[in-house]
C-alpha cells in the first residue's frame, strides 16, 4: 500500500559535455556522497541555507544571497555586490559571500544586458560575463568547480568557456531541461568559433 506521505524516488540522471557534469539531482544527494574538499571552489545561489556541507566538500566558496543566511556563515571581509547598473523595482545589487579573505569587490553590470543566447529562463538568472569575471577574479586554472543550483547554466557556459572542470545540479526538471539546451546552443557556438 503506497502512502501520501511517503518521500519520492530521487532523482538523478547526468549529462556531460566536455568537463561539464550537469545533474538533474538534489544537490544535498551529491553533496553526501562526496568527499572532503573535492572541489577547489563552489559558486551558488542557493533559495536557502546549505552551509556545513557546502563548506566540507570545497575548499572556498561564492555564495550568492547569503546575505539572507549570514548566521550560518564564518565571517569574511571578501564580499561581492554585483551592482545590475540601474534602478529596478526589486534589487539594484546581489550580494555574495566569499570565503576569500579580500577586500570587497563591486562589478557593475547591466541586468538587462545579459547579453546571453535565449534570454533569460531562470527568474534568478546571472549574466555569463558575471561568472567569467567571478572565476577570473577568484578561481586558478583548472580549479574544479561546483554548483549546487544551475538555474540557467550560467556558471556552466562560463566554466566552459575558460577551461574549468564543473560539477552542476539542478533539482527542477523543466530548469534543469531549460538549461541543458541553452549550454549545449551556446557552447556549440564556442565550438564553431574555436
């Protein structure tokens, strides 16, 4: 007898490209069966707090409105704002954490600009040259990267254009499938400009 209440199957199915590991599966899931500090850096927007697990399996983070979750935090003078370069009726800025001990850095760039292929299909999404910047300003060659809430595949299609390895989850079927096929036009692009 099946009861209403009883917990769905996980799910979980992967796609690579290149270095690329897109998971359609529960980060949390990922995160348990992963070892101590396998990734060099974690890049996130998470809708809630993920601390403890986020922090043992990388070694530096970059968490996206942890603003929200700074009790759950250790203190860090690197913050991020990324300041979207207009008035808007929600946020001007997004900030993020950094477990980098740095000054805090401000970049400037127009929301509206995205300036991705598609348009946007995550309401949180984050313009690739963001995550370029991001990974150039904070991450070394060939660092292996996580992300634990792919939205749009931003991070992906930055990872991808500068070289580094990505292991990236996405819960939500339809973002994950939305996801998937903008990494895969824009980074066939990359391909044929290579």
């Amino acid at each position: 007898m099946t009861s209403e209440l009883q917990k769905p199957a996980p799910v979980s199915s992967t796609r690579w490209l290149g270095e690329l590991e897109l998971r359609h599966a529960d980060c949390m899931d990922v995160m348990r069966e992963t070892p101590d500090k396998a990734y060099d850096l974690a890049i996130c927007d998470p809708p809630y707090g993920i601390g403890r697990e986020l922090r043992r399996v990388s070694k530096n983070q970059i968490i996206w409105g942890a603003n929200y979750m700074t009790e759950h935090l250790p203190p860090s003078m690197g913050w991020v704002v990324w300041d979207k370069g207009q008035d808007l009726t929600m946020s001007d800025c997004e900030l993020a954490y950094t477990s980098f001990e740095r000054a805090l850095r401000r970049k400037v760039m127009n929301r509206c600009k995205i300036g991705d292929e598609g348009g946007r299909i995550h309401p949180t999404q984050k313009p690739v040259a963001l995550y370029c910047w991001l990974l150039d300003s904070y991450a070394e060659k060939g660092w292996r990267i996580l992300d634990t809430h792919m939205g749009s595949g931003s991070l992906a299609v930055a990872c991808y254009k500068l070289g580094h390895p990505l292991t990236a989850c996405e819960i939500d079927q339809e973002y994950y499938d939305n996801a998937i096929r903008r990494i895969e036009r824009e980074t066939a692009q990359m391909r044929l400009l290579s």
